[in-house]
C-alpha cells in the first residue's frame, strides 16, 4: 500500500492523467463552476481538524486534485485521502475521494459533506 500511495504521488507530480489512477466512487457532481472553484470550495470545507491542499490544471483541461491532510503535518508527507475533480461527458465536473492512509472509510463522511456542498 506504501509503495502504490508513492506512485500515485510521484505520477500526480508529472503531471500523468488522472484518469491512470484510481478515484473511488463519484460522491457529487457539480455544473456551472470550474474546477479551480470546486477545488478552492474543498479545500475550505476542512474540518479544524484537516487542511487541504489543491493541483489544478491549466486549461485546457478541466481537472484538479486536493490532497487532504491531518493538520500539523507537512505536505511532504503521504496525504490521508485525495479528491479528485474530472470533467463529465454532460459538461458537469465529477467529485470522488480515494482515502489513501488510515482506517478504511474513517473519512468518507468529511469526504462526502465537502463533495455535496461544493457540487451546489
């Protein structure tokens, strides 16, 4: 599992398409907002607890990742789950979450409340 998070991070990197990587389940959609703005709302959706940090691509592409961490720690480290924002075929921009680190599902909640209200 170690060795897949490294990959995952060293391809987010490079800049390799998303869409190589897993990227769970769609938790929202949302229409009328580019993907800098989705990634900007998650990353003020943390609780106290989290901070987040966003990668947007430059157009022309319409996707962005935020990797989500236990505050107090640094960006250097594996971060504890990662949104991902993915254009859909309807001009909507899809919201999913991968949790990387820790009890599995221990953050889907946050996950899914962040994903539901920026997605409006």
């Amino acid at each position: 599992m170690v060795i897949f998070r490294r990959l995952m991070l060293i391809a987010l990197s490079l800049g390799l398409p998303f869409a190589a990587m897993a990227q769970g389940a769609p938790l929202a959609t949302a229409f009328g907002r580019t993907h800098d703005d989705v990634a900007q709302c998650l990353m003020r959706q943390m609780p106290p607890g989290f901070r987040a940090w966003p990668k947007v691509s430059p157009p022309p592409r319409r996707d962005a990742i935020v990797n989500m961490y236990i505050r107090g720690h640094g960006q250097g480290e594996d971060p504890i789950g990662v949104f991902h924002v993915q254009p859909t075929a309807n001009d909507g921009l899809a919201i999913s979450f991968v949790q990387t680190n820790g009890v599995r599902g221990e953050y889907d909640r946050i996950a899914r409340i962040a994903a539901q209200r920026c997605a409006r």
